[in-house]
C-alpha cells in the first residue's frame, strides 16, 4: 500500500508540473500586451529608441531613425534554430507591408562575418544591425526579462511597446497584431 501511495504521490506532483509547464510555455509564447496603453513592466523605450549600433557595413545607426513606423526591433543570432524559423516570416511581412509604415530591424548577437553569411544566404532585406557587448544590455532595457533569443519587441508609430515575445514568433500572429498599427 505505501508503494502505491508513493506512486500516486509521484503522480500528482508529475501533473503539477505538467500545468505549471503548459503555462509556463502560454506565456513565453503569447505575446504580452500592455494593459490599458500602458508601458509593459521592465520596457525601457527611452533607453532602446536612444541607442545607435553598426550596420553591416559598419556604418552606426539609431534606432530612432525608424520612429514614425510600426517597428518590429528582432534580437536573434544565425546560430539560433527558433531565431532561422521565424526570419522567413518577417521577411514576407517586410515585403507586404513596409510601403505601409512596418520596418523590421534585426539586432544579430554573433560577429559579423557570420551574420553576413546567413543574411546573404537567406536574403533578408530589413535593416541588420550588429550587437556588440551592449547588446545584453539592450536586450535586457526593451524586456527581456529571460535574456532568450529569439526576443521580439513590438512599437507603435509613436514609439510606445504594444507587444513582446520570446521565442519565435510565427508570421499570422505577428501580421494579426501589426496589420491594424498601420
């Protein structure tokens, strides 16, 4: 009898998990939304919007120059499985809808020559940027709270956060959230 009570006991805890698990994975793949316009906890826009980092040619750019548009800011790296499975998506998005105001802007977290690999491999198309050492800490200011890869933060045209997500982000759901932003 003690063996079975063991078992149950096994079991029970094994189903707790289970639950805390699936909600767990609903929340890092559901995009978390601010509630009644508000800044989402832990979202430092200022901070993001001021910042400037090399292109591909090495060349600095700030991310406040894409204010005005619907800015889908992607920290992803080519190394990252979920980060090559999302990229196709954002690609078809920029094509459809960036004469409209919508502007990805990538911040790869690898060096350089790899980064150019994967970009002329795949053909992307939005602006690249390349994060140095700051790019943690870049992460971490536009609410990456899990410091994963692929993070995905999403602002308005007046530049307030509307949704982030970590993890890959499939191409319907992004479109959803940004077709009405536009």
């Amino acid at each position: 009898m003690k063996l079975k009570k063991h078992h149950l006991s096994v079991l029970i805890v094994a189903i707790l998990f289970g639950v805390a698990g699936v909600f767990a994975y609903r929340e890092l793949q559901e995009p978390q939304k601010p509630a009644n316009g508000e800044s989402p906890a832990g979202i430092d826009v200022a901070s993001v919007l001021a910042t400037s980092l090399p292109d591909l040619e090495g060349r600095s750019q700030a991310l406040a120059q894409w204010q005005g548009k619907v800015m889908v800011l992607n920290f992803w790296a080519p190394w990252c499985p979920p980060c090559r499975e999302e990229i196709p998506g954002f690609l078809k998005l920029q094509e459809k809808y960036g004469d409209k105001g919508l502007v990805f802007v990538g911040i790869a977290l690898d060096e350089l020559d790899r980064v150019q690999s994967y970009v002329d491999e795949i053909g992307i198309h939005y602006p690249i940027l390349i994060g140095g050492p700051e790019a943690g800490q870049l992460s971490s200011a536009a609410g990456n709270r899990l410091g994963g890869l692929p993070y995905t933060l999403v602002l308005d045209r007046e530049g307030k956060p509307v949704a982030h997500y970590t993890g890959a982000v499939a191409e319907h759901t992004l479109e959803e959230l940004v077709k009405p932003l536009l």
